[in-house]
C-alpha cells in the first residue's frame, strides 16, 4: 500500500500560521515579536537551502505569501470610513442574540442618511427586536477593532461587522423580510420548540447550526465549568469536516464499504 506524505501540506500549513501571525505584529508595530517570528522564519529558509529543499522551500514562500495576503485583505476590510457625528441609520435586523438585560443585534441593508452602504453593523439595545425588521433610528457608528490586546474579536470577524452601535432614542419599527436561510432557520427553529423544551432547543441550534442566542445562561455555565466549553462551538460545519477527513483516511486505508457507511 503506497503512503501519503503529509508532510508538505503540514509545512505549508505551518508556514500559513506563522505568516497570519507575522502580519497581525507587522500592522501592531510590535517590533520585538516581529524580530523574534522573522529570525525563526529566516533560519527555517536557511536550513531548506543548506539541505537543498528546494520543494519544503517553495511550500514555505507559496504558503506564506498566501497566509499574509490572506491577513491583509482580512484586515483592509474592517479599515473603514470614520463617522464622527450622530448619522440616521436605516438597517434590517439580520440576526437577534438575546441576553437578560438587552439583546445584540447584526444589521444589514444599511443605509447612512439617506445613502446605501456595503457593510454591516453590530448593535445593541435594551429593546427588542424581530430578525427582518426594519429599523431607522440615530447614533453614532464606531469603527470595530479586531484585536483588543491579544484577544481577538471573533463575532465581529464572523458577521463581517465594520461598526457598532447603541440602539436608543426614538426608533421607527417597519416590517420587513426573511432572506430564504432566514426562513429556513427559522423553521427548523419553529420544529423544535414545537418539539423540545426551551434548554434542549438552544443546546440543539448552538451544536448543530452554532446559534448560541437560546442557549440558556445555566447550561453555558454548567460547561464552563466543568471545563468542555469548546464543545459549544462545534457547528455542523465542524461535523462535515470531520467526517470529510475520516471518509478519505478510510479510503487510503481501503476499507470496506460497509464500514465507511457506518
């Protein structure tokens, strides 16, 4: 049985870290940890060109230019014009995460005074409000920041948020409309509480969709604390790509059919 090499995939996958990591210090400025990650860098080309690997040499330059455009366009992307006044928004609610004491919002079709504008925003509010609601109410917009010190802010990064805001004031309510991953979220939503009670259907959405807003505040406590919280942001998404790996290491393995199936 011929073996796969994995070796070239895990050193360009390396190198595609190592090159995320080296941008986020180079636009930091931070000039201590970019010394340190380009002498690791440079010694990992020195020993590929004394050991004449060539091939690990150019997965390394391939995989690093891409890791570093990668982190660029993803930074570029949430550089955005600064508002430094109150502006009237215009915007339709695209998801809800409600909380005990208000409720986060992320708000697309958004128009600034009056103008149609290609990004999204990050809200909050002691109000709430349906997904597909229109909404138009004032405030100011601030620009989002995908790191705070070291950690990095991930709900902005995954619903694509340039700003944020706070919903309060006079507020206009329109009806509004349901894109069809809406409708059908909202459906399967709808089967479920039909179905389960209200802690199994927010455990369900958090597992299976990564919807995290009906998740009840006592089971996310009870997995922090015993120590399995990671488990919460498993998505069926995760699942799809861990069966995708174990179906092809199966078939280099030449299993039988039946065992694939299972």
């Amino acid at each position: 049985m011929r073996k796969v090499n994995f070796r070239p995939l895990f050193f360009g996958v390396i190198a595609f870290c190592v090159a995320m990591i080296l941008s986020r210090y180079i636009f930091e400025m931070n000039v201590s940890k970019i010394v340190f990650v380009s002498i690791c860098l440079l010694s990992v080309i020195i020993l590929c060109l004394y050991y004449k690997c060539y091939g690990r040499l150019i997965v390394l330059i391939v995989a690093f230019t891409l890791g570093f455009s990668y982190y660029y366009i993803a930074f570029t992307a949430f550089s955005a014009k600064e508002y430094s006044q109150n502006v009237e928004i215009c915007a339709r609610v695209e998801s809800v995460t409600q909380y005990s004491s208000y409720s986060s919002f992320v708000l697309d079709d958004v128009k600034v005074n009056g103008t149609k504008q290609n990004f999204k925003i990050a809200a909050t509010s002691s109000n709430y409000y349906e997904m597909g609601s229109i909404i138009t109410f004032k405030s100011t917009l601030k620009n989002v920041e995908l790191f705070d010190g070291d950690e990095f802010n991930s709900y902005y990064y995954k619903n694509s948020t340039q700003y944020k805001t706070t919903i309060s004031g006079e507020v206009e309510l329109k009806d509004g409309y349901l894109k069809l991953n809406e409708k059908i979220l909202k459906y399967f939503d709808g089967v479920l509480k039909d179905n389960f009670s209200k802690e199994t259907t927010g455990l369900i959405k958090t597992i299976f969709v990564g919807d995290k807003s009906s998740l009840d505040s006592e089971i996310k406590d009870t997995f922090s604390n015993i120590g399995i919280a990671h488990l919460l942001a498993i998505s069926g998404l995760h699942i799809s790509i861990i069966v995708a790996m174990l179906c092809f290491l199966l078939d280099k393995l030449k299993t039988k059919r039946i065992i694939k199936l299972i």
